[in-house]
C-alpha cells in the first residue's frame, strides 16, 4: 500500500538522535514522493508497483526531488504550524534527510516486496528479499519509533542542559 507510516519509524529514531541536523518533514516527504509509482499503478492499473523510483538509481532522483520541493515545503509547513524557531532547514540537512528517505525506503520495500529489483538496470535481483519476516520488518519499524519518541525529549533535554552549560545557545 503507499504511503505506508511504517516507514516513518526508523525516522523518528534517526530525528531523535540528530535532532535538528535531520528533518523529520523532508523524510517523510521522501516516503511520498517514492509512492507516488505505486499510487499510479494502483489508480490506473498500468505499470510496474515498484518500478524505477524503488531503484537505488531511481532513490537517487527521487532524493533530489524531494530535497528541493521538501525544504520549501517543510519550510512553509512549519510557518503554518507557527514553528518558526525550526527555521530556516539548511539546504544540507533537507538533502541528507531526502537521501536517507529515499535510500531507507528501497531498503525497507527490498525486505518484503517481491516486484522489486533495488539494482536495476544492472541487475534484476532482489538478494535483499526475505533476510526478515513481514512481522519482523514491521516490529522493527514501530519499535525505531517507539524508540525515537521515547529518545527524543530526553537527548533534547540533555543536549540543551550541555549547550547552557558550556555557555553556547542550542538552536
């Protein structure tokens, strides 16, 4: 199914650790943005579900995209929400969030989904497909979340106990 929130864990995790050197927002688009292929196949019923944007080639395209639309978006989203102490996301953290969503995504699908070929066009097997249970990629995901909401008041707090203590401002 796209747009699957399962995806969404392992980031949650990697925003509690980084904090505000990766965008949870940028992230999530970058699971959008790489479903909008299966979103089409589903509504027209042509094509291939996992086709070229569950590539690492097609990642590669879909984490530029999604790093120059998500900053704007992300950026707009956040003014929105009245949460303009966030800004502005530095053009490198919204590429690194849409590459490590991109990446993540074909990581994750390659797991479950037996359609797709994560090496095309060089290869058209999958050797990643079956290394875990459905079950199993799915308790993973929901527990790097559960881990990351868990995690991030408490590295936030520290980290803002260390920068008052050391004399610099956290931002």
């Amino acid at each position: 199914m796209p747009f699957t929130p399962i995806h969404m864990g392992p980031g949650l995790l990697l925003k509690s650790v980084l904090q505000r050197h990766f965008s949870l927002m940028v992230f999530g688009w970058s699971q959008i943005v790489m479903d909008l292929q299966p979103l089409a196949v589903i509504v027209t019923g042509e094509g291939h579900m996992h086709g070229f944007t569950h590539t690492y080639l097609g990642a590669f395209v879909i984490a530029i995209i999604a790093a120059l639309s998500g900053k704007f978006l992300a950026e707009l989203g956040l003014r929105m929400l009245d949460r303009t102490q966030h800004l502005p996301i530095r053009w490198r953290v919204a590429v690194i969030s849409a590459f490590i969503g991109a990446y993540s995504h074909v990581l994750l699908d390659s797991l479950m989904h037996t359609d797709i070929e994560p090496f095309a066009p060089w290869s058209l097997n999958n050797p990643l497909l079956g290394w875990m249970t459905i079950d199993h990629l799915h308790l993973f995901c929901v527990g790097a979340g559960l881990l990351g909401l868990g995690l991030y008041p408490l590295i936030h707090h520290w980290r803002m106990r260390h920068s008052h203590a050391s004399g610099h401002q956290a931002r």
